[in-house]
C-alpha cells in the first residue's frame, strides 16, 4: 500500500539542522551526505524578495516603445505599468520607468481573478494610457509623457467606489470610447451581480452605454479594424470559459456604435453548448476574425473566419481550422485571467504569431503562419535552434519586424526578450532585456535541477477512460553534495491550483528549495490540468477529489518503482486546489 506523510513539515527537522549556515558553505568538493540534509543557498527569504513579477507587453502605438506590468512583492504587491527607457535617469535595474503614480494599482477584480486592466491609445500622436485602480475599481486615462490624469468613472457619475469594474479593454478612438467588459455590483448578493459589455466615453463623464447583456459572463470584446463589427465571448453559469463558451459578432451602426436595430448577434461558434471558443482577435492587416476553439479535435486550435470584416454576417462562411494540432494555441490555463492571448499579428506583415507546446515536448515553439488564406506554415522557431527562450508566451511586435516576449527556462528566470529572428537569420538569438528578478540574486548552476516530462499510468475508479497522466521530475541537485550509495530521496509530490490550471518547466526557486537540499520533486499534471486536450481537462468534471489524489498518488507509486524515490519517505503539498488535493491524498 502506498504511503504518503502529509506536509512538507515532516523533515522540516533534517532542513531546519542546518538552516543557520545557509548560504555560508565553504566546500570545496562534494561532501556525502543523506538526502534530504544538504545545505543549500535557496532560502525562504531568497524566494520572496528577489525580484518582480512581469506581464502585458504591448508597444506603443506611436512611439513604438516596449511597456510592461511589474508586480512589485515590495510594494504590497502593486501592479505598476513601466516603459522602456534604459537611458532615463529614472530608470530601474530593468531599464523600465513608471509610467502610471505612485500610490496606484494597476488591477481589476472583474470576475476575481482580473486580466487585461489597461491599454494604450494615442490621441493627436501623443500616447496615453487607460487603467483600472484596485483601490477603488474606477477607469483613469493618463498621458504616457507626463501630467494629469483624467478620471473616466467620476463620482458624479457614480458615488460608489467599485459598484462598477472595468476589464479586457478595446478602444473605439474614431467614436471615442473605451469598450471593456463592465461588471456591475449594485447589488453585491453575488448572484445579482451583472456582467456586460459596455462602452465609456473618454470624456471624464462616466458615460456608459450596454453593447451586449443577458449572458452570465462576458470576455474579451474585439472591435474590427474597421470599427463595423465587435465580437465577444460569452458563457452561463455553472460553465467555466474552458466548459462551454459562445463567440458571437454584433454589427455596428456606423455613426453611434450601437448595436444595428433589429439584429441579434450571430454566433460564430460555441452554439452546441460543448466547446471552448476563447480569445478571439481580428486581424489588422485582412480583417479576418481569428479565434481558439476545441470544438474540432478537442484541443484549442487556430481558427479563423475569412473576409469576416467586409463580409455581413448573413452570408459568412464557416470558420476554418487554420492548422489542425494536437496541441492548444492558447497560452497556458487559459480561461483564468482576462485578456490571455496565444497568439498575436506581426505588425509588420500580418504573420500570425503562434506559442505552442507541441505533443510531447516541455519547451515552447513559435509557428509563424502567412497572413494570407490559408495561412500556411511560414517556419518554426524554438530553443532548440537557438533562437527563442525554452518557454515562452505574451507576444507583441513592432513594426520593424522585431518581436518582444515573456520568457523562461528551468534555468533562468522570467523575463522579457527582444527577438528579430523574423527579419534576419532563423537562428538569431534573442536578447533578455529584463529579468523578473534582482541582478544579485543569482543561483548558481550547480544547485539547479532540470525537469523531465514523464507520464504515467495512473488508477481510474471513475471511469474517465484516461489511464495516463504527466507530471514533471525534479531530481535532487547540489553540486556540494552527494548521498551515499544506495539510498534513495525523498521525494515532494506538488499538486498545482486551479484544478483545471497546469504546471509547467519555467525557472522555480520555491521548487529548487527543495531540490538542493536533496528531495526530488513531481508536479504533477493531474486529469483536470489544461495543456493535453479537452478529454484530458474534463476527466475531472464531477471527478474532483478522485482523479487527481489517483494522480498524485499514482505518480508517487510510479516514481518508486522507478528508483527515484524511496517508497518510505513521500510527502505532499499544494495550494489553492492543490492545498484541497494534498490532505487528502495521505487517506
């Protein structure tokens, strides 16, 4: 029988002996010693305070510099909107400067977990930007290059501090006004809380007017580059955006913007109430309207609907699989946050700009497709020829050809890139321009360990018909240390939040804390986690607190039997989800 200890607590005692000498060691050659005892330079406090977390690349529209969101541990964990500008005076050790005051805080609570709470527009060839303050859950208009920022939702408006929230913003520049998804609290009972799609006018006067309503949750409200068409996503409860999603398109009066009188939307896809159409986008350089769905082969691939733009919805055709895969053109768990993008247009030349994870593979690679119907496969780039990061997402281009991006690898942090493998040799390296943690904060090589993505059998008493499930090993590394011969780790099962999120291979000192001091470490992917199809996501559906202790404690028996990990000493821990998995994985 399989035995697991629950928490992490029980060797807290062979970590703790030698907790007073971290980061102190003087040896010289690798010293034997039990797993599970060794020394190591990764502490809790090297965890917390070394660094920032990075997301939402975008340029400018103008002036075609990189801005980024910095969340600043620090601050009280603050989201901050910075600019590119290495030369400023200003500057941080990232070469970013504040753009958005101190004292604000770049989020939404839309749905809780937020996503997408800024853009930036330009206005007479000067930029500026569009937030949502936490504090107080109002919209602000700021100018990028300095001075007062405009409050959008006044309290002449409204007197009430987030009664409304903002989030997942479009710009209609020529009607001027902010389309975003608007999630009205008037009523705080949770179940009397509206979401819909709204436009606010840019003039500071709280104006609002409703473009689409009566579905339960809405997302990302695209408008064509024509400003004809505006397509959304939309879902009732109890489906979650990676269940059942509708994308439907609203043709627009030309002069105000409304909704045409007496047209409903069209839905595009999503109408039988089975799949998962998510991130729409239209492209700026065809006007064809793009989008991930499931609905074809269970995984979210690339779909797009030609001419979608100058074409009226009456007499569309049906979408096309752009590039029929095993694999999602989404990003990692998506569906969790608003504004989650796999995929993104070369501003140059339209080139469809696609991060995936192919069948199989940990690392991440960039499919380029034509602009052009029916979008064939231009090249592939990865880590493997030397190009890109180990894993990577959030693209955004310039016009010039040159493509910024989040990365990471097991051993480098997150940070972000600069490439130009799309204008000059396919094996161009890309630039790190700026790592999400402190220039001081090193770890050196020798206590990082690599990750191997296995998969296993696992036990099925709920008869999902999914029989494997995956997992990432971690083995014990320190290059002062070695066990003695014949012994094996311990090993840390982790289970990952969600459910149905996903782990993956990226830079994780919380991970490396165990592993350099001896353990070995699975994250398991259980039946639930997204990245392996959606018969492997819903295996979960009415299955939650079944399939996945079956995975993590399937995985736990698999490594044992390999000799990875001795069979007396397993434990487990988890977070969110996972911290409703790991206590009851030990019964």
């Amino acid at each position: 029988m399989l035995r697991v200890v629950f928490g992490v607590a029980a060797f807290s005692g062979a970590v703790g002996k030698h907790a007073s000498r971290l980061g102190r060691s003087h040896v010289t050659m690798a010293a034997s010693a039990p797993y599970g005892s060794w020394e190591s330079p990764i502490t809790a406090a090297f965890i917390t305070e070394a660094g920032v977390g990075l997301g939402g690349l975008t340029v400018g529209p103008v002036s075609s510099d990189l801005f980024w969101l910095e969340r600043r541990s620090k601050e009280g964990g603050r989201s901050v909107l910075c600019r590119r500008a290495p030369g400023d005076a200003a500057a941080s050790e990232r070469g970013g400067v504040d753009v958005t005051p101190a004292g604000s805080n770049v989020r939404t609570r839309v749905h809780e977990y937020g996503g997408n709470s800024l853009i930036i527009g330009q206005e007479a060839g000067a930029e500026y930007v569009i937030y949502s303050n936490f504090a107080d859950q109002r919209l602000y208009k700021l100018p990028v290059g300095g001075g007062e920022s405009l409050e959008l939702t006044p309290k002449s408006a409204y007197a009430e501090d987030a009664r409304y929230r903002f989030a997942d913003f479009a710009l209609d520049e020529p009607r001027k006004r902010l389309i975003c998804v608007r999630e009205d609290h008037s009523n705080p009972n949770p179940a009397d809380v509206v979401n819909a799609v709204v436009a606010v006018a840019l003039d500071g006067s709280g104006a609002m007017e409703v473009l689409a309503a009566g579905s339960d949750f809405y997302a990302a409200p695209r408008l064509s580059p024509d400003g004809s068409k505006l397509a959304f996503v939309s879902w009732e409860h109890p489906n979650m955006p990676w269940d059942s999603t509708r994308l439907s398109v609203v043709e627009l009066e030309q002069a105000s913007g409304r909704p045409k009188e007496g047209t409903a939307p069209t839905v595009v896809a999503g109408a039988d109430g089975r799949t998962s159409v998510l991130q729409p986008a239209w492209s700026p350089k065809t006007g064809e309207l793009f989008f991930v769905s499931d609905g074809q082969n269970g995984f979210w691939n690339l779909h797009c609907v030609p001419d979608a733009q100058s074409t009226p919805l009456g007499r569309w055709e049906r979408a096309t699989n752009v590039m029929p895969l095993g694999a999602d053109f989404s990003g990692s768990a998506p569906g969790w946050a608003l504004g989650q993008q796999g995929y993104s247009f070369a501003r140059s030349s339209g080139a469809v700009l696609a991060a995936v994870r192919l069948p199989g593979e940990a690392a991440s690679t960039l499919l380029v497709l034509d602009s052009a119907f029916p979008h064939a496969e231009l090249s592939r780039h990865s880590a493997a020829d030397g190009g890109l990061p180990y894993g990577f997402g959030g693209l955004c281009s310039k016009e010039d050809g040159t493509v910024y991006l989040l990365g990471s690898s097991p051993q480098l942090p997150a940070a972000i890139y600069e490439w130009s493998g799309l204008t000059t040799a396919a094996a161009a390296p890309a630039t790190m321009l700026a790592s999400s943690m402190k220039a001081d904060a090193v770890i050196d090589p020798k206590f990082i360990s690599s990750p191997q993505l296995m998969q296993f059998p696992t036990t099925d008493e709920a008869k999902t018909g999914v029989l494997t499930a995956y997992g990432y090993y971690y083995p014990p590394t320190n290059g002062d240390f070695s066990a003695p011969e014949g012994e094996l780790p311990p090993l840390l099962v982790k289970a990952h939040g969600g459910p149905t999120a996903c782990t993956g291979a990226s830079f994780n000192p919380g991970t490396l804390f165990w592993t350099s001091r001896g353990f070995a470490v699975m994250d398991v992917d259980y039946r639930g986690s997204t990245g392996y199809g959606r018969s492997y996501r819903q295996a979960l559906a009415g299955n939650w607190g079944i399939v996945d202790i079956e995975d993590v404690c399937a995985a736990a028996q698999f490594l044992s039997q390999q000799g990875l990990a001795d069979p007396a000493r397993l434990c487990i821990d988890g977070g969110s989800a996972g911290g409703v998995t790991t206590p009851r994985a030990p019964a």
